[in-house]
C-alpha cells in the first residue's frame, strides 16, 4: 500500500500490526483518528502509554492489574480457599460475569504446549504450587479450555496439586471439545461452575 503521507502509512502498518486488524481495517482507524480533535487523539494515545507502561500483575494470582495486588484478590468477601485456574485474563472476565463464582483465581498465563516449547516454567505453575504451599487453600478449580493442551495442563496440575492433599476439581463439561472459555455463554459457563467435578472423577467419564 503506497500512500501520500509516510505518516499515515507509518500509523495503518502499526494498526495492522493489531489481532485481527488487516490492512483495510487499520486504515479506516488511522482516518478517524485524522478526523478528531487533537486533544482527543492525546488521550487515545496517552491511554494506550500507560497501558503498556504501568499495569501490570498481581503479586498473588498473577493478573493483570494497576495495583500491587489486584481488587479480587484485595476483596475480604471472597473465598480466599477456593482458587480457580485459568488460561488467561479473557477466562477472568468470562467467569466474573456469570456472576457465579465467589472464590479467588489464579492466571497461568497461557497452557502447557510441547508443540510450542511451552511446559509448566513457561507458565505462572510455580507460583500456584507456592501459593498452596503457603496454606488455606482447600480446593482449586481447574478451568481450562476444552482443548487437548488444557487437558494436558489439568492433567498435569491436578499431579501436583494432589501432592499437596487440596482437592482438585474440573468444571463440568457443558463445554464443547475445542472451546474456550471466553466464547463460552455466561448460563452455560456459570452451570459449569457451579457443577464442578472432583478432577480424576471428570476424566474417567
């Protein structure tokens, strides 16, 4: 794509660079940014800035966070002994708006992936072994996507954490094999919740 302004070629091959942004997307963006005000475009970009620059991970469950320890984990009416894993942020969010779940979580930060040279010190594992070696946590819910690197991740975890003598359960599958929980329903994720199985229990069947 050859424009008349090396700026705005510069501003569409950076959008582009974006998930699911292709080239004719980033251009219609970099054209209504052109279309707005100045002071408007600052604070689009000085938000972006300071996404990059200043959030980062909780101190305990590893998510994304502006505070040392993020408002989940800082909230004295959730269930400090039961701790959910999950793949990712996205995962969070999916499982808070089913409004069903009241205990604390804990972000992997992605799934055990040979293919990808990825195994457990890849991933935030050590730090929830630690975190149960510490004490209070009675039960952890594994709630990995359907797929067979989350299986492998659960498989993996529920090993270890049975060493540790916590319970280990899996939410029920009212989950298709292959999907994630982000695209999950919230009725169907928050029953899947709520149904969770002892893990050995839900991968006999």
């Amino acid at each position: 794509m050859s424009l008349s302004s090396k700026l705005l070629e510069n501003a569409v091959d950076q959008l582009a660079t974006l998930p699911g942004i292709g080239r004719r997307t980033a251009m219609r963006m970099a054209l209504d940014l052109l279309r707005r005000d100045v002071p408007e475009v600052q604070r689009f970009a000085e938000a972006v800035r300071k996404l990059r620059e200043e959030v980062g991970h909780c101190e305990v469950c590893c998510n994304i966070s502006d505070t040392p320890r993020c408002a989940i984990c800082s909230d004295p009416g959730r269930d400090a002994s039961l701790v959910c894993v999950v793949e990712d942020i996205r995962d969070v969010v999916a499982i808070e708006n089913t409004h069903q779940y009241k205990g604390l979580y804990h972000v992997l930060g992605g799934v055990i992936s040979p293919m990808d040279g990825i195994g457990p010190d890849e991933l935030n594992v050590g730090e929830l072994l630690a975190r149960v070696d510490q004490g209070g946590v009675r039960e952890v819910v594994l709630a990995l996507g359907a797929t067979l690197e989350g299986d492998t991740t659960s498989f993996f975890l529920d090993r270890k954490l049975k060493e540790r003598g916590v319970d280990v359960t899996m939410i029920a599958r009212g989950i298709s094999v292959g999907g994630e929980l982000e695209q999950v329903d919230e009725v169907t994720l928050g029953r899947s919740i709520l149904d969770r199985k002892p893990y050995a229990q839900s991968v006999r069947r």
